[in-house]
C-alpha cells in the first residue's frame, strides 16, 4: 500500500531501479567507452526531453547495450559515433520519440494562436 502512494508522488520503483542499473552499467565500462556513454547519457538527459518513464529507461538500458557490446568487441569509439558525436546523439534520442516535454508547450502555443484567430474573426 505504501509504495503505490510513494509511486504517486516519484514515479516508478521498478524504473528507477532499472535506470541505477543501466547508469551503474555504463559506470562500469572500461575507458574509453565509459567517457563517450556518460557524455552520451547526459546530453540525452537534455536534449532528449522525454517524460515517459518507460520509454527514458528503454533508451538508457539499449545505450549500456551499445557501448557494453562495442567494449567487448573492441570496437572504435569512431566507428560506432561517426565523423560528428552531436548528429550521432541526436539521431539516437530521436530514434525513442515517446513524450517529450516541449509538446505541453506546444499545444500551449498553438491553442493560445487559435484562440486568437477565433477573436479577431469575430471582430
């Protein structure tokens, strides 16, 4: 009873659990992959801007994947990332589409334009 009211209020017991995995994993890699998959991890921390707890878990689980399996098959970092890491990253987010932050707000903005255009053709 008591962790479905703790879940009300922070989310998912099992997600958080599952994301300590998936970072604690990306943690554990040798260098350099460690240092790419953090710096991966955190700029999809920003740029992403999913809300979906299921969807932010699935896509930080298959990037431990990633950078686990090119560790263990010694895989250049240059040949997973390409010629521009920020294009790489990017693509990676948008692969996870699922709930994004920014959608409120737009809906927000478009609601606010069309209540307008409703106003001034009444005018």
């Amino acid at each position: 009873m008591a962790a479905k009211w703790i879940e009300a209020l922070t989310g998912s017991l099992k997600q958080k659990k599952q994301y300590k995995q998936a970072k604690a994993r990306i943690d554990a890699l040798p260098e350099p992959y460690r240092s790419v998959a953090n710096a991966q991890h955190r700029y999809s921390m920003y740029y992403g801007g999913v809300t979906d707890g299921d969807t932010l878990v699935q896509m930080f689980l298959d990037l431990a994947d990633l950078w686990e399996r090119a560790a263990i098959d010694g895989t250049p970092v240059s040949d997973i990332v390409g010629d521009d890491a920020v294009e790489f990253a990017e693509t990676y987010a948008q692969a996870y589409g699922g709930t994004q932050w920014i959608d409120k707000e737009r809906a927000r903005l478009i609601k606010a334009v069309d209540d307008a255009k409703k106003k001034e053709s009444r005018s």
